[in-house]
C-alpha cells in the first residue's frame, strides 16, 4: 500500500470522529444548510485527507446528481460525498465541491455531533437552499 501521507491543517478544524484525521477547516464552508441520512451536513469547497469512490448517479432531493462517496484516508470511513456533475443548471455551484456528515465529525472545539431523532432523515441527501 506505501506510506500514508496525511496533511494537518490549522485553525478551526473539522476531523474525523474515528481517527481525528483532519479534513476540513471552517473557513471552507460554503453551506450549513445541506442534509444526509444522518441528519445535518455541511458543503465545503475543499476538503483533504480524503479518497474518492466511484462515480453515480443519484437522485437527491434537488435533482439528479453524479457523486462520489469520500473515505477518511486515516480509517475508511465514509464521511460524506463530493458532487462530480450537477445535471440541474440552477445546482452547478455544487459541482467539485464536498458533503462531510456532522455525525461524523468532530468539531472544531473537539466535540463529536449525535443525531437526535428530529434530525434523523430518511431518503435521499442534499440541500434545499444555499
């Protein structure tokens, strides 16, 4: 497999819960506003630390979309998806971007998010606004 070479940022980090591997800092975020399986996610314009999946198609809750799960390089976890291709004109400021699940995170103070069972969604994923 090789060395594993991870990058440690600064500032107000997201990491994964699992590992504490670094993904993501805060200064990133476009978009508090999107939702996953597990409840509350947020849109980053970049993210590190990650491997990508293979491409689909899913249908989510704005329209058809081609993503890719992401996995933490630290522990394979999936973390979230990366949005590939938007399909929908008015979804493209998606597209290169990347979802990371708040249940799997730690925040920036150090603490892991839970799901409460109002947060709890069944379906498909995605934003209803930006």
């Amino acid at each position: 497999m090789g060395r594993l070479f991870v990058v440690h940022l600064e500032g107000k980090i997201y990491s994964c819960k699992y590992c504490r591997t670094h993904l993501a800092v805060a200064e990133d975020i476009v978009s508090k506003s999107f939702h996953s399986r597990h409840g509350k996610a947020y849109l980053f314009s970049k993210v590190v630390n990650v491997s990508l999946g293979e491409n689909e198609d899913r249908q989510m809750m704005t329209g058809l979309h081609t993503v890719a799960d992401i996995f933490c390089v630290g522990c394979g976890s999936i973390v979230g998806w990366k949005y590939e291709t938007a399909h929908e004109k008015g979804q493209k400021y998606k597209e290169g971007k990347s979802v990371l699940e708040r249940f799997k995170l730690s925040g920036p103070d150090g603490s892991n998010y839970w799901v409460s069972s109002h947060e709890a969604h069944i379906g498909g994923s995605d934003a209803d606004d930006v």
